[in-house]
C-alpha cells in the first residue's frame, strides 16, 4: 500500500514542472497501457482543422514528443487540440479510452474537466461585479455565515487563493469518507465542514494556498446573490452566451457519451481504479464540470480576453499575484505560466489544460484520461510542457494547478 496518496488526494496544491525532476521512461506496456498504440484520430467534427494542418515536420516532432510523454508517464488516451493563427493547427486523439476494450479515443469525447471549472464560477462571480450586485473587497460574511474570520475575508481574496482557509480536501475524514464510498453525494456545506474544523492556515491577503474551500464559498456567493441553483446560473449567463453546447455542471455522477473511461490511483489502497462513474459533487463549484475539445478552445480566448466581462473587471481578473512557483503566478480563478492564460484541472480519473497565448493568440487544450502522477508530475503538465517546448519556445507551460 502506497504511503502518499493521503497527503496528495484532491488536496490542491500547485505543482511547477520547471522545477521538478526529469521523468524517466516507464516500462513498455505499463499499467496495462498499450505503449506501442500510436493510432491517431484526426476526423473533422467541426474542428476546421485539416491532418495536414501544421507544417509537416512540426506535426511529425508533436507526434513523437506526445507519444513519447504519453508512454512514459503510462497515460492510456491524449486529446491535443493546438490552433495558431497564420501557423496552423494540430487536433489528434492518441491511445485508447478503455484499457479493457482497447477502444480508441475520440476527439469529440466528454471528459470531466476538475479546477477548469473554476474558470466558469469566477466568471459568473465577476459578471455579479459588473453588474453592481456585489463587490470584490465585500467579506464573505455577509454572504455566507459561520466561516472562520469571515469578516476579514473578502471575496478577492477567495478567488486569488489567498483567504487562509484550510482546504477541505486536504481533511483526512474528508478523504477517507470519498474514497470509502466514491458514489457518495456531498452538498456545498458538508465540504465546508471538513474545512472548518480546522484553524485558518494563514492571515488573509498574505499566502498563497490553493484551496477548494474559496471556490465552494463563491459558487455559494453567486447562488444566494442570483437565488438560483450555480448549474443553472452558469448555463444562461456563461454558457449559453459563449456558445459553449457540450459544457455542463452535472447534478451528480451522470456523464454524456461518448467519454473515455478515467482512471486513478487515488484510493484508499493506492491501486489503480477505474473512477469513470464517480460522483464529483464533493468538487462542485471548484470542480465538477463536464466539456470537450471544440467547447475548451474556444472557452479557452473567451476567458483569457475577457468576453464577458467590463474591461475593468477583467484587467482585475488577469491582476496576477506570486505563487511560489517558478513562472506561475494566479489571478482571480485563472494562472498564468510561461505567458499562457487558462487554468488546468485535475479530478479522479481525468486531468486537462486549457489555455491561450495572447502574443501569438495560440489556443493549446489538453484531455487525457487519467491522474495518476509521475515521480510527483503530473502527467498533463509534462504534456503541455512538450507541445509548448516545441511550438513556443519562448513561452514554455511551465506550472499547474490542479484538484488534488
């Protein structure tokens, strides 16, 4: 039985892949990963992207740089989506969506999205703000009650991680009532719970600490300042403006097809577990959401330009603070790394990364279908990592941050 996976499971932290370790390869085959199966799936589906799309040669190192990362890290299925105005694009499935049935992935698949989500309740949050409906300085206690120090925590500092609540994912009871039970149903109070039993890790304003507990509290924020259900606030006024048809919250474990099965060893016995039909409300506003390639690109400049947001609000948004972390700093539920704006996520089973390059108003998705980490990397980061290494040296994806 691993001895780690209680201090790493869904507890949040921020991991820089610049400053950790070489990954070295694993075994041909491993975990049951069929290494040598390089079948790609480049069909249209709307995408606008011709296999051809790129110049061949930078087509042909991407090839081999995923291939290499996907064998090495044992990653069973890729989704990379890259689109570079007056360069071209790259759209390629790679690998297989079930170990057992060997079925190919899909560049059309739904997949579970973790801390992306983030990027969605801000966004309602900060419409809230344009509208003069709340104010980013207001504590949360007047919004929500019985949180530690919550007249000195304000709503800014809840969406840049720095309120010094402690993350209810990282309780010990919390994990353990997850994983005993992983179709369990948790409401946005039991999480808090968890979170509240424990004495506040910092001063507001004053650390850095990616942490659950403020994106549960703001998606709180947005229900009780609208009166609506988070779900439905997000589907009229984020979703249904962006155009976003394959993007949802769900209610509980329900998954559109067709999806990749996902595959974790975040249990309670650190062996690999197939968490496909796991319910992700535990994650709620912080993570639950559900979308696909096409709905992550074009999410991915609305976000990072601020479509819809007051210019004002959005330069507020994109105001990014230190991390720790070598050349990852963290605005209002949104990181930037390397020049590169989005957010990835991380969530039992599936990890992703959804971002834009301003200076080059590239668009760089990723999809895979499981989380379990490398020597401490996680494997999506080593992927975007590669693909930037390659068709943006200069601006390298260097840090992540994800729902552990």
């Amino acid at each position: 039985m691993r001895r780690t996976h209680h201090r790493r499971l869904l507890a949040a932290t921020l991991a820089a892949a610049a400053v950790l370790a070489p990954i070295t390869a694993a075994p041909a085959g491993a975990a049951g990963h069929p290494a040598g199966n390089h079948r790609f799936d480049t069909h249209d589906n709307g995408d606008d992207c011709p296999p051809d799309g790129l110049d061949p040669r930078l087509t042909a190192r991407l090839d081999t740089a995923i291939a290499d990362v996907r064998r090495q890290a044992a990653i069973p299925g890729v989704i990379v989506g890259l689109w570079m105005p007056g360069r071209g694009c790259y759209v390629r499935a790679t690998g297989v969506a079930d170990t057992a049935t060997g079925a190919p992935m899909r560049t059309d698949d739904f997949v579970r999205i973790g801390s992306e989500t983030k990027t969605f309740t801000v966004t309602a949050l900060l419409q809230l703000v344009d509208e003069h409906r709340i104010g980013l300085d207001d504590p949360i206690s007047a919004y929500v009650d019985g949180v530690p120090d919550g007249d000195c925590i304000t709503l800014r500092q809840l969406a840049e991680m720095r309120s010094g609540l402690f993350p209810y994912t990282a309780d010990p009871g919390f994990v353990h009532d997850l994983l005993s039970d992983p179709q369990r149903s948790f409401t946005p109070r039991q999480d808090l719970a968890y979170a509240f039993r424990h004495d506040n890790t910092s001063e507001p304003g004053t650390t850095f600490q990616y942490s659950n507990t403020n994106l549960v509290l703001l998606g709180l924020v947005v229900e009780k300042v609208t009166g609506r259900p988070l779900a439905e606030v997000l589907d009229e006024r984020v979703l249904r403006p962006s155009r976003l048809q394959h993007t949802l919250l769900p209610h509980g474990p329900e998954f559109p097809a067709p999806h990749p099965r996902g595959y974790t060893d975040q249990t309670l016995s650190g062996a690999t577990a197939d968490a496909t039909d796991w319910n992700p409300s535990w994650a709620w506003a912080a993570g639950a959401m559900i979308s696909d390639l096409q709905d992550l690109r074009h999410w991915a400049e609305s976000v990072a330009t601020g479509r819809l947001l007051s210019p004002h609000t959005q330069a507020q948004r994109l105001t990014t603070l230190p991390t720790g972390f070598p050349d990852t700093t963290y605005g209002l539920g949104i990181l930037e790394t390397g020049g590169w704006i989005g957010h990835n996520g991380s969530i039992p089973g599936y990890e992703t990364v959804t971002v834009y390059l301003p200076a080059q108003r590239a668009t760089l998705v990723v999809e895979i279908n499981t989380d379990s980490t490398v020597q401490g990397q996680e494997p999506s980061t080593l992927l975007a990592r590669a693909i930037t290494q390659i068709v943006t040296p200069d601006n390298v994806y260097a840090g992540a941050i994800a729902t552990r």
